[in-house]
C-alpha cells in the first residue's frame, strides 16, 4: 500500500458535453477529445465521470495499442448477441438494434478516472472507447463531469 | 466538443438510503423511486451514484420506452447462466443461486449520473432498474449518494 | 424510501496507489487491503473508487463468504472466453491474452463504493476482488480516490 497524497479541498465542479458520431459499427477511440477537455479544465487533482445518454452503444475502456485487439473484441460482442431477428422479440428498429442493447448491459454507462497533476490516470495502454453497436451510427452524447482543484 | 459550464464549488454530500423488494425475478424499473429523492435533495448541478448492496441482483440502466427490451434482456442473461444445479459448485442455496452471482458479475453494482438543471441527465429512453437475479425476490438496499450544490 | 441525512460540505480528497500481485489467475479478495486505507483517512462521509490501470484485470464486487462462488465464476468466465490462438487475431502474447481484454470488458475498471461513518458500505457478503486474467499474474496498479468530510 503506497503512501497517499495530503489532502485537498474539493473546489470546482464542472460538466460538459461532447458529441461523437462513430465513423462505424464498432470500437471508436475518444481519448484525444476526452484529454482535451481535461486540459481546458485547470483541475490538478480530482475525477472525472463520463456518462453516455443512450441504450445502443457502450463506453469501454480497453487497450489502444494493437488494433487487433479491438477487432477480436468486436467479435466476440457480434457472436455473444447474434444480428438474427428470430432470436429476439424487440425488432422493430432492424436485426441490429436487440442485439445492441444486449452489448449495452454487458458493458457500461459510465466510466470514473482520476486526474492527478493535471493527467488522466489511465494506464499506459489504455484507452477511452465509445463502442456503437448500431450498424448506422448516430449522434452520441457524452457528459464530462470533473470534481477537484 | 461543446462548452463546458462555468465551474461551481462543491457544496454538499448527501446520502440516502432505499430499500425496494422487486415484484418478481427480472427487471424492476426505479426511475420513479430515484427522481423523487433528487428533487428532496436541493442539488442543481451534481453527480448521483448509486450502489448496490448485494451480489445477486444488478443496477442497469436500459431503454424504458418498449417492454419487450426487457424481456428480451432477461432472456438472454438466463440463457447465459441456465439454473442447472448439474453445471456449478455452488448449489445449496437453490439452482438460481449462481446463475444470480454470475449475472452480477455481468452488470454493475454501482451507477453514475450526473445531475443538471436539478434533473438526472438520463437519455430520452433510459431508464434505472434493479435487476432481481433470484427467483424469490427480497428486500435490496440501495444507497444513494449526491455530492454537488 | 428512507430519509436521508443532512447535507454535508464536501471537505477533502486525496488520492492513493495500491500495487497488488494475484497469487495466481483469478479472484483475489483485497477488502482488508482497502479497508485499510479507508481507516487512515479519517473521512467518515464520502465516497471511495477504486481504479485499475489494466486491461488485462478487472475490479469486482461479488460475494466473499463461499469460495465456490469464486470457482464457478473462474470457470464461467473461462468458459466464455477461451484460451485458444485459433479463436483470436491477438495471440503474440500467448493465448490468454485476448480473453483477458474480453474479461476485462465484460467487467469493471472502476468501482465506486460508499463510506458512511468511516466505514465502506459493502453489503454483509460484499468484498473487493482483483480479477487477474493473464496465466502468470503481474503487478497491478489500482488508484484510490476518495471524496468526503
């Protein structure tokens, strides 16, 4: 167990927005945008939660090094919800959209990462990932919420 | 990237607790029970966490709009982890006993959301629900904690 | 629903490291190693999260009083995943490299639980696991944040 740091008063509350359009079905990394933000902020130590407003698409943490990666995850998602509408009673929307929601509940809403000395804490291969699990990509609203100073 | 609001200091924690007993095995929407507690609290701009005190039975957030997204939900999680007494270790509590901790594992125990405006920034369709993994359903407590101004 | 207590100011944060290697592949309790740490930070409000900066490990609260809960979740996970190259594009680290990312996804990076009198809210059988996915476990860093008074 590592010596913690001093405490700190909680200062600043902020929230944002950001918008992404994946450019397909998939595995879509949003780190750049996500530390861009981050950067905007001036907050040296605190959290931040990013929350996803919809039910058909993910966000993920994973590794952003080989891309391999993502595609065999993308792959696993596809086999574990097959796009078959005899499987499913919710098929209005198309073949694509039940099996979405299943990948939904199998992964999260939301995400927390703690900030210190400015930086995101992930770790050296990790990523920040909006997985869209709609065959056609839509609009998709994330909210930044940073608490710290 | 849209704008972020102004920053805010930090001004109040709050935490509740609630209790719900789910009408059956499946998924229980608690929208309702979690709006009326946020409007109690007073908190314009903030962050909801929820947690989830026990190991067999989840928090989701899921689309609230066509029940069948439900029920679909619920069949694929069962068909994940059949009640099969033949297939774990762990059966002296009932052949749902498992499966229960295994759907537990898939989903969360604890949920993010911020708060703006005094609203929950939920998206037009999502809805929370407690997934109740046992057959019999029982008392779930939720704890509910609010940290903004 | 239950009445809340009074609001509280948001007093401090402060933020540790835990470095913690699993004696093998599979679930290793570490709430004593947690609880620990709450204990030295005096916040008797708040809430804690617990951030893993892997991708191959999970974070996970399951029931910690029947190992064969444990078992049967290592093999299920196992199951859903296996360790064999023929299924994955990503096998130049050995063949459980992939389904330690497709664990990793199916479970959590972070937590969030919270702490009321100075004590974590954990549920009577709730503990705290380090899921290890690769064969030969590895140092694995979790960041401690906490926010409370």
């Amino acid at each position: 167990m590592d010596i913690s740091a001093a405490p700190l008063y909680v200062k600043t509350l902020t929230q944002g927005r950001h918008t992404v359009t994946a450019p397909r079905q998939g595995l879509c990394e949003i780190t750049g945008d996500i530390l861009t933000w981050i950067e905007s902020q001036k907050v040296t130590t605190g959290l931040l939660t990013l929350y996803l407003r919809h039910t058909s698409a993910s966000l993920l943490i994973q590794e952003n090094y080989d891309l391999d990666v993502l595609r065999d995850l993308e792959d696993f998602f596809a086999a574990q919800a097959p796009e078959d509408t005899t499987l499913y009673r919710h098929i209005a929307e198309g073949a694509d959209d039940m099996p979405a929601h299943i990948k939904g509940a199998l992964m999260q809403t939301h995400l927390a990462i703690p900030v210190c000395d400015g930086d995101l804490l992930l770790g050296r291969y990790q990523g920040i990932f909006l997985f869209e699990h709609r065959q056609t990509p839509r609009a998709r609203e994330i909210v930044l919420h940073i608490e710290g100073q």
